[in-house]
C-alpha cells in the first residue's frame, strides 16, 4: 500500500512544489520513500510515496514502460500477479521490476482499459499514456483503496486523500448536500464531505484528455433474477466451492517479502481468516485484538480461544475511554469522515499496535457481512420480505427474538419501527424498503433537531433517496432480484465503501503505514457468493449459514455457533465522567462548535444538558450523533474548511 498524487492540466504548466506538497502529506501511507515524475511538457505530474512489501530493492514508482511511454503510479495490490508476470515475459515484454505493479503498466498496453479485468486485488492507480495524450486512472471493484480528485483552475487532482488535494491546491470547504446525504446514511459512492472533491466509484474508471473527463463502470454485483437464482447444486456443494475460492483468495494475500499478520475480533469473519490462514502457513501467524473496558463490547476471550484453537501469538491492546479520547482526533483526521461510534479510534490504536510489533501486512475479515448478509438488518429483510410460506405470527415472533438477541444494534443498525414516511419513494421503486435504510432515516430525525434553521431550509424539501437512486442502475441490477439481495446491493454501493473500508480500513490502518488485505472481498469470493441462494446466506435467524459451514473445520465450536455482533466501541455517554465524554461535552460547547455551519448550537448544548436523565438505551442512540457532531468538529478545525 502506497499514496499516490497525479496532476493533469490541458494547457498550464504543473508545479512541482504543488506535487510535492501533495506527496508530503502523504508520508504515513508510504514511509519507505518517494519519488515523482513530470512530463516533458510539464502537463502531466505523478508522484508516490512507497510501502514497500514486495520487490523490496527494486519496486519503486512512478514505473515507465520501455520507451517511457506509459508511467504508472499505484496505491494497494495486485494478486497472482507472478503468473501474470511469466505470459508477459512469454508476449515479449521485459520486465524491469519483480513488483505487482508492472504488470497493471503493460496489460494496459495489451488491452486499455480492458485491462481491469485481469487484475485481482485491491488498488487504485493512475496511468499516463503519452501516446493517446491520456490519463487513466481506476480503483478496484469494492472501493477497498480510495481514490480522489478535483478540478480546480483547470487542473485535474488525483490522491489517495483529500488532504493531499487541499496540500496541492485545491481549497477546502463544505460540501452541505453531501453532509446532508450523509446524515441520511446514504452518501452517493461519488460524493466526499467536501466541495468539488469527488471520489471515482467502486468498480470505476477515470480518462482524462485534453477534450474533457469520463468515468464509466466496468464491475458490479450482478445479482441473478430470482428466477435464475433456484439451487444449481446441493447445499453442501456451494459450501465446498465457497471453501476453496476462500481459500485460494486467503493463499494468495499470503504472498508478501515481509510478515503477514492478522486482525482477530470474536467474530466468524476474521476467525475464518485466522484459521485458514494458519492452516496455510508453516509458522504461527501474529494476531491482535482488542480489548474494551465494558463487558457487553469485549471479544478478548472469544478472540483468545479462537488464537489458541489455531495455534496463533496473540498481543492484546487494551483500549479505554481515555485512550479514545487521546487519539480521536487523529484517527478523524486520517479518515476524512464523520464518524457515528469510537470504533474507529479503536481500530487507529490497533493499527499502531501491529507497526509497532514490526507488521506491515494483515489480513482482516472486513466484507464478509456485505456478502452473506451479516448485519442484523439484512435477516429483519429476510424475515420481511423473504419469508417462504411462513405465517405473520411466526415472523413477528422471530423478529421480536432478533430485536431481543441485537440490543447492541438498536437504534443504529436495527430500525425500532418498521416504517417511514421518508422512504415512500423507495418503497414505490423497489416494492420494499430494506432495513438499514429505516434505520438511517430514524436516525436523520433523531438529529433534526439539532440543525441549523439554514441546513434544514435548503434541504428539508428535498428527497435525498430520490437523488441517490438516480445514480443507481435499478432495472439492471434491482429489478427482479431477491429483496435482501437488493438490499445487499445498496449497502455496498454507499456504507461499505464510504464507511466501512475508509473509516475502519484503509483510513486508519494507513495512517500507521498497514496494509489491510480483505480475502472476503476478492472479486472471485464475491461473484461466486453472489450466486448463492439467499436461504444459505441467511436461514432462520442464522446469518451467514454457508459461511459457517465452510468454516467449521477452521474454527472452534463457540464461533461456529455465535451469531454476528457488530464492532463497536462502548459508547462514551456511558461513562460521563471519563475522558470521551469530557472532550465531547467541552468540544460541543465550544466555540469551535458555533463555527461549524450545520448546526444549532443552543439546540446542541440543550442536548447535552439532557443526558444525565437518559436511559442507557436512549445514551447509546444519541452517542452515534454526538460522534458526528465532534468528528465534524476535529474536520472543520483541522481542515480549516470554509
């Protein structure tokens, strides 16, 4: 993993200190060094800052062809990539490195764009093709590894962070639809917090000329139509087949020139990881978890027995409020984004643990709940709009009994009413509206009170599902599609990219310069799950059923039989006296608070003198709304946005 900054302009010359400031503000994605490139014309501009893991002497970038064409800047990996490496050797070429990089450089000039569906892997990465006069730039398919970028006076911005833009050049300011998108829970997968900053999408590529800028797909889900989608095989065939595609994904994501670590909670996903993964390895893989200071969010024992079943080293980090509060801001900082719990400042602290003990490299369960149905949300779905001949009495019961097994979720992943009167335009689309949409828009409402009289006459009117649906490809990829399919789809499209791979990914792990390998989201493991009949992702109220099952010979008896629990850090309004608490009570009551412009400050402070008389339900759900207030705190002062 590496930062990556790329200048394009039609006319003007680029200016190197530009570049190089962009490229400075990226250090902690790439310690191992620097290097830039500027075209003779002085048009064109690509620079990185390098994490070394493979090809250690010889790896670095920017990368040129033979006859200085083409020069690649990458960010993250491409895998299986010395296979590749040997047909390209067979076709002619002549490599200069032993890095995975390379071969993205010379497939591109075998196929163009058409290249991305030879690479395998999480990345991002810019290429300028001076024969076309034309700059592509692509991130993979999930939307593991960012990529940013921005016209500004002209000239095209690309990087890795929106820091690195604003370092550059490009002015910050608030974007105040994509804040009120956001508050909707459901930020477009092209909009940033940020005006004129945009993200290329998932499963996206950029190309770039002096006659103007294009994005266009080449990946998505493709869910089958339901009457495409009735069992091809017996159950216990999809689980073999899920076991070895699992496990060819986790073999390759071994492959590095340094040591591979593992993150380990008490979950399946990451249980799954560790022990195929030390079914593969000769040695004992390093694992690290966390540790929290309230029981009903601590995982450690889970975590220590699935260490010890799989002969695992396991380090513990102990993570209490004053350490949240302590690194908060940091962890903010690094990911660019309001955060809705401290989950992600736990996940900074473990980040840190793993440079610390000498890693560069861990494999991490995040993406399995995005493709077996994981969160609670998508089996309330399941039992809602899947229901297979049940009666209204038994479903209502089960739902009942997963409210009751999901307090943890209520309020933040679990609608608490089954309807909303702002989701009618969804429910007309789609036939249904799924559950994490509910429960985003019971959210919004919670926190309406809270704006600026400002925030809420500009958009109070306006149908944020409306404008999000618009860029989604409804008859393609929803139409005829199992309900929690769809919902699946949707998930993907915004929570997985915007917040989960950037704020407890790609953001705080490269903050610490780690690289974060995903196997559940390697592209091979997601289209063959996506075919997957839907009653073996989620039977009964069991989630993630094949899952389990092609586990069990990984994992011990207590993770087969535990049902998900979301990471999520305990909520600082439960501990009013400690540090968390204390920085968001001193924080929203400040100055700096008044100054953020989508709030009503006396609303905000009228809030806060009203927690003492919560219930600790009511605490959980309003801590979610004081972590955006103070994240956009740490944004607006950090940033410096307008």
């Amino acid at each position: 993993m590496c930062g990556i900054v790329a200048l394009f302009s039609k006319q003007e010359p680029i200016s190197e200190s530009s570049l190089r400031l962009g490229i400075d503000c990226l250090k902690h994605r790439g310690p191992d060094g620097q290097k830039f490139w500027i075209s003779p014309s002085r048009r064109v501009a690509l620079g990185h800052t390098r994490l070394s893991i493979i090809d250690l002497q010889n790896g670095d970038q920017p990368i040129a062809n033979q006859d200085e064409t083409l020069h690649i800047i990458a960010n993250g990996e491409f895998y299986d990539f010395e296979r590749i490496q040997r047909d390209l050797k067979q076709w002619g070429y002549q490599l200069k490195t032993n890095s995975d990089t390379e071969i993205a450089l010379h497939l591109y000039n075998e196929f163009g764009t058409q290249c991305l569906h030879h690479l395998r892997g999480e990345f991002a990465f810019v290429i300028w093709d001076e024969r076309h006069d034309l700059l592509f730039a692509a991130r993979d398919r999930f939307g593991i590894k960012p990529l940013y970028y921005s016209i500004y006076e002209n000239i095209l911005y690309l990087a890795s962070e929106v820091k690195a833009l604003f370092a550059a050049g490009v002015p910050a300011a608030w974007d105040h639809e994509s804040f009120w998108q956001a508050e909707s829970g459901i930020l477009a997968p092209d909009r940033t917090m940020f005006a004129n900053v945009y993200q290329v999408p998932p499963g996206y590529f950029l190309l770039a000329s002096r006659s103007g800028m294009q994005v266009h797909r080449y990946w998505d889900f493709d869910y089958p139509l339901i009457n495409n989608s009735l069992p091809q095989y017996k159950a216990e065939d999809y689980i073999e087949q899920l076991r070895h595609t699992l496990d060819e994904a986790i073999q390759l994501r071994l492959r590095a020139d340094v040591p591979v670590g593992c993150y380990l909670s008490g979950g399946l996903d990451s249980s799954t990881v560790l022990g195929m993964a030390a079914h593969l390895s000769s040695s004992p893989i390093q694992a690290f978890t966390l540790a929290f200071d309230h029981e009903a969010y601590n995982e450690e024992p889970l975590a220590r027995e699935m260490a010890a079943h799989t002969g695992a080293n396991l380090q513990t980090i102990p993570v209490r409020q004053s350490d949240l509060a302590e690194h908060f801001a940091d962890s903010i900082w690094h990911c660019e984004r309001l955060c809705i719990n401290a989950n992600t400042t736990a996940k900074y602290l473990l980040s840190r643990a793993a440079r610390d003990a000498g890693y560069k490299v861990v494999l991490t369960g995040e993406g399995a709940d995005e493709i077996f149905g994981g969160y609670v949300h998508f089996r309330q779905d399941m039992l809602l709009h899947n229901q297979q001949g049940q009666d209204e009495e038994t479903v209502q019961l089960l739902l009942e009994e997963l409210k009751l097994k999901n307090k943890v979720s209520m309020g933040l992943l679990l609608a608490e009413n089954s309807s909303s009167q702002a989701l009618n335009s969804v429910q007309r689309l789609l036939g249904f509206a799924p559950a994490w949409m509910q429960a985003s828009a019971e959210g919004y409402l919670r926190s309406v009170p809270l704006y600026s009289p400002d925030l809420i006459a500009q958009f109070s009117h306006r149908d944020v599902y409306r404008l999000f649906f618009n860029q989604v490809d409804v008859l393609e990829q929803l139409k005829g599609r199992e309900p929690v399919h769809q919902s699946l789809y949707l998930w993907s499209k915004t929570i997985l990219p915007n917040y989960l791979l950037r704020m407890l990914g790609d953001g705080v792990e490269m903050a610490h310069s780690i690289e974060g390998r995903l196997p559940f989201l390697d592209h091979k493991v997601v289209e063959l799950v996506c075919n997957i009949p839907v009653a073996l992702k989620i039977r009964g109220l069991t989630e993630k059923y094949v899952l389990r099952e092609a586990a069990k010979p990984f994992i011990t008896n207590t993770m087969y039989h535990r049902q998900k629990h979301p990471f999520l850090a305990p909520p600082s309004t439960f501990k009013p006296n400690e540090a968390l608490q204390q920085l968001v009570q001193d924080t929203l009551r400040s100055s700096l608070m008044s100054s953020v412009p989508f709030y009503n400050h006396a609303a905000v402070i009228h809030l806060l003198d009203q927690l003492p008389t919560m219930s600790e339900s009511q605490r959980t759900s309003i801590d979610v709304i004081l972590m955006k207030m103070l994240s956009a705190c740490i944004l607006h002062e950090r940033f410096r946005v307008s």
